[in-house]
C-alpha cells in the first residue's frame, strides 16, 4: 500500500501545473502592464487608484511591476474602477500592424475589364490582412482618339494625391482637372472616372476606404391563422358586440 500510495502521489505531481509554469502563464498575460496603461489612460496616480479599489498605492506598484501576483478579488476591483470586464486581463492582445512593401516586390496590374486599359496599379497594402483601407500608386496613360474612360463604382470612400502630371476626374455631375499636388476625398458609390488630360503619363495615389454594408432592417413577422385572428384588435372588438 505504501509503494502503491507513493506511485499514486508521483503520478498526481506529474499531472499538476507547477508553480513555475503558472508564473510564466501569468506574466505572459502582462496584466500589470494592462493595469498600468489604464490608469494612465485615465491620468490616475496609483494613490488614487488605491483609494478606488482598496487596495495600497505601494501594493499596486508591486502589481504593476510583476513583483506580486494579483488575486481574482483584487483583479475585480481593478476591473470594476476602469469599467472593464475582469476577461480583459486574460484576453489576447492584439498585435501591432506593421508591414513594409519594397518597391521591387510589388506587382503593376493593368485596369480590370477592358482590352486598352487606360492605367495601371500596384497595390500597396497587398500584404495586410483584413485591412480597412486599400492604398495604391496608379499610373495613368495618355488616351488613344477612340478611348473612353470607364466608369466605377464601390462601397465606401476614396481619396486620390496627383504626383505628377494631370488628370481628368468625373464624380456624378462633377467634372475636374487635377494638378501634380491635387487630392480630391469623394463617395465611391457614385460613378467615378480617370484619365490622363496631358501627353506624358499621370502618377497618383490612391486610396480606398471600406464601408460596411447598412444594416438591413429585421422584417416583423406578424401571426396569421385562426389564433392570429382571435388574438387582434378587431377581433376583440368583434367579441364586445
């Protein structure tokens, strides 16, 4: 019993985290560095933010620091003063978004849909994923007689900076010539159209910003059928005759 009992003990220590494993969890989740950016956020001394929560101001700054480990109570009433729920400590963090797009590596594309495109794009944000904005240098070249711009349209918003040469634009009713140092911000939804005005071809940045769709709005079923009739207004009305 005594050999089964020390087997069943080793076994046990095997299965448990140690206490090692759980400092290292812990300070991966750098609540007191979360701790600390709210209270700055919020301009507060730790003097006050004892006052809030209870709590020492000489103990939080250890907390901040990592040189304690919060409770769950303490944590709630951390939590509680930033109006924060206590899941926020032990959520992910999101990662800061950073990416470089060397010149030799992007692609030139020519305008979609059509045999003579009248420009050509290189997309400058290819790399990031679920981006909100997509930014693009386009290069516009100087139209044949026969060539029409053609017209487009999506969701959201755009703005265009002329680098260099001049462009023609057509937003709706709107018609303007754009020079090297020109920017123009309108809605994309209206059909909007560039070309090249000059002999030489035109640079420009572009960039478009995503809008989500409107919300559709939640249609109200109403009851029909005998129990539909017998539950309305007028049915009601009908009984009180």
């Amino acid at each position: 019993m005594t050999e089964l009992a020390a087997v069943r003990s080793e076994e046990t220590q095997k299965s448990q985290v140690d206490t090692e494993t759980t400092e290292r969890f812990i300070a991966e989740k750098h609540i007191g560095e979360r701790i600390k950016r709210l209270r700055l956020k919020k301009s507060m001394g730790l003097v006050e933010l004892g006052k809030h929560t209870g709590l020492s101001a000489s103990f939080l700054s250890q907390l901040e620091t990592g040189r304690v480990v919060p409770t769950l109570r303490n944590l709630a009433r951390i939590a509680m003063v930033f109006s924060k729920d206590l899941s926020y400590f032990f959520e992910a963090e999101p990662q800061a978004m950073f990416r470089v797009h060397r010149r030799k590596e992007r692609v030139r594309l020519p305008q979609t849909g059509v045999d003579d495109p009248t420009y050509f794009f290189e997309s400058l944000g290819y790399m990031v994923p679920d981006r909100h904005m997509d930014p693009y240098f386009a290069q516009f070249v100087p139209l044949d007689k026969n060539q029409e711009p053609r017209a487009h349209v999506h969701p959201g918003y755009e703005f265009l900076y002329v680098l260099e040469g001049e462009l023609d634009l057509r937003h709706g009713e709107h018609h303007c010539t754009l020079a090297a140092g020109d920017a123009v911000y309108f809605d994309a939804s209206t059909p909007h159209s560039y070309a090249c005005s000059g002999k030489k071809p035109a640079d420009a940045l572009i960039v478009t910003m995503h809008q989500p769709p409107p919300a559709q709005p939640v249609p109200v079923l109403r009851p029909t059928g005998p129990r539909a009739l017998a539950g309305s207004p007028s049915a009601a009305a009908a009984g009180h005759r």
